[in-house]
C-alpha cells in the first residue's frame, strides 16, 4: 500500500501501445539496507528513458544498459548488486546493501 | 510482462482494487490475481500476509522461487470537519503516505488558508461522501464535534466497507450519538464499528498529539491482523 510513485506502469503501457520496445526492472529481494523496497520497479524504453528507481540512483545506469539488452533479446534477467559483489558488477550499492532485480521485457 | 497482463493490472490499479503479480523467476512465467479470485488461490496465505502489510517479496512454494508483486490501493483518509485537529492531522496522514481529504460545509473552517496543501470540500456529506467511493482502503474520522455534520457522516460510512471508523468526543458524547444513530436506522454492528474515544489512549492533550493518537490507531486498524488488532484495542 502507499504506493506514491508517479504511474510508471501506466507510462510503460503508454509507451509500448505507442511502438515502443519496453522493459521493466523490479525489486524483488533485498539484504541489508537497501535504499528501496522489493516491489519498487523502474521502466526502461528503447530510446534509453527510463521512470522509477531501484535504488537511491546507484545502480540505475547498469540497469538500464542491462534493459537495453532484455528488450534485444526478450529473454528476462536477475540482475544482483551489492557491495561485495565486484566481480559481476562493477557498480555497487554505498549503503552497503544487496538487491536482487528482476528485469524483464514488456510483450 | 505481457502488454496484456500489465494492462489489466493498469486497469486494476485505476479502480483501486488490489492485485498481485506471481513472477516465477527462473522461467519469467508470470500470473496476475484479482481481488475476486484472492480467496481461491493456492496462494491465498502468501496473498493475505502481503496485502495486510503492503510488502512485495519472494515465497518459495513446492521448491519454485516466486516473486509476489503486491499492488494495493493508496491508502485514503476521509476527514469530516475543516477543524484544528484536522490541521494537524493532515499534514501527519500525509507524510504517512494518506491522500488526505476533508469534508466540511462550513466555508470559514473549509479554507484553503487553513488547509494549503489538502483537498477541501465545502459540502454537506450527503453530497461531499458518495463521489468519494469510500472502499476498504480508506479510513474515515468524523472530528466536527456537531450532530448536523457528523452524523450523516457517519451514517454514510457504515454503508461503505471502509478499514476504520473514529469520531471524535468523550464516552458520554458518544453515548448520546449511538442514541441519535440508533434512532436514524444505525444499528448495534454499525455503532460498534466506530471508534470511540478516537485514537490510541497515549494521554494525548494538544491538537498534534491526538492527531498522533488517531494515525496510531489507524495505523493498526490497516496492519495489525484481526486477532492483535482486538488486542490492542
């Protein structure tokens, strides 16, 4: 509930109705303190404009690139940032937290 | 996400009716749940925790890790009287995550001096309350201290399937409204709904404070599950 967020899954519907490739990047597990909730999403189109956060800014740049890829392929991706995790990602999370994220193409 | 899916769930969302997603995430196999097929899902215990808390997260259930996207309605609350608490009360609704919006047909207190950043409405409630469509995501206080306003507010409010009812007024004031109610068509359920003295007993004094005591309340009446609610109460 308290979901306050502008209506980016209305732009994501807007958007793909329009012609537009589409993904959508979720939370959907957290350790430690991660700046957002699971559940929080982000929206990604072909041009590279994206509505939404996954984090408080940190690792929204991989996501995007990463949904650039998703909206290629069509096939979904679990994306995991954290700051232990150097060897996967070179972005991490300052807060010191992990999150895990869903990305997957709007078809 | 299917065009489709997400679609139906815009459509979902638009009419303040909850939803869930289930995300398979090793196969990207994803289904959406409406409010009406809740209580049939195999995964209606997984549902009732998640909506209850307004939380989003993974469930493992016979060895598949499936991801639970919950969509529930903003959270509304319906104050009736443009009143001093009401000034407290709102900004403090709000920062909690309420869309805040009050009632009252009395202009001088309806004023948008009094209440800059709120949606007033200088009606009656048998015209401000229906378009509002009070559903089981809204909490609706009556604070004017007047039968004129307040009861056919409140009479309104029972007829809707809202999360909490509180009015405002010491256990003899609200002796005497049962009784007004009563005699209007209330009955013992509906009169029973209500929470009387409004808030949790914190020894509030000041405007602010109550206004604390009445989001605590509130507060518990949409997370707490039944039995704890009864509990606390």
């Amino acid at each position: 509930m308290l979901n306050r967020d502008e209506d980016i899954l209305k732009a994501a519907e807007d958007w793909k109705k329009g012609g537009h490739g589409v993904a959508l990047a979720t939370v959907v597990e957290t350790w430690g303190s991660a700046p957002r909730p699971a559940g929080s999403s982000l929206v990604i189109n072909d041009d590279g404009t994206f509505l939404g956060s996954v984090s408080g800014g940190c690792v929204e740049g991989a996501v995007v690139t990463e949904a650039m890829d998703v909206i290629e392929s069509g096939q979904p991706k679990m994306l995991e940032f954290g700051v232990a995790d150097e060897t996967a990602w070179n972005v991490g999370l300052s807060c010191g937290g992990t999150i895990r994220v869903f990305v997957e193409k709007v078809a | 996400m299917k065009l489709e899916t997400l679609t139906e769930l815009n459509a979902e969302r638009a009419a303040r009716r909850p939803a869930i997603v289930v995300t398979d995430v090793a196969s990207g196999e994803q289904r959406l749940v409406k409010l009406k097929d809740f209580a049939a899902d195999p995964l209606r215990d997984e549902f009732d925790k998640a909506l209850r808390m307004g939380k989003s997260g993974m469930v493992e259930v016979s060895g598949k890790k499936l991801f639970l996207n919950v969509y529930a309605p903003t959270a509304r609350l319906v104050v009736i009287g443009a009143v001093h608490i009401s000034q407290a009360l709102a900004p403090i609704a709000q920062a909690l995550g309420y869309d805040v919006t009050i009632v009252d047909p009395r202009t001088a207190f309806a004023s948008p001096e009094r209440f800059p950043d709120v949606p007033l409405i200088a009606e009656w409630p048998d015209v401000a309350l229906p378009p509002l469509n009070i559903d089981p995501y809204t909490a609706f206080v009556a604070l004017t201290h007047d039968p004129k306003i307040d009861d056919p507010a409140l009479l309104h409010a029972f007829q809707c399937d809202c999360f909490y009812i509180g009015a405002l007024g010491s256990r003899k004031t609200h002796g005497k409204r049962g009784e007004r109610l009563r005699a209007q068509g209330a009955k013992d359920a509906d009169i029973a709904r209500i929470h009387a003295p409004i808030g949790l007993a914190i020894g509030a004094v000041s405007p602010s404070e109550i206004a604390v005591s009445i989001m605590a309340e509130i507060t518990a009446a949409l997370r707490l599950p039944r039995a704890e609610k009864e509990a606390a109460a």
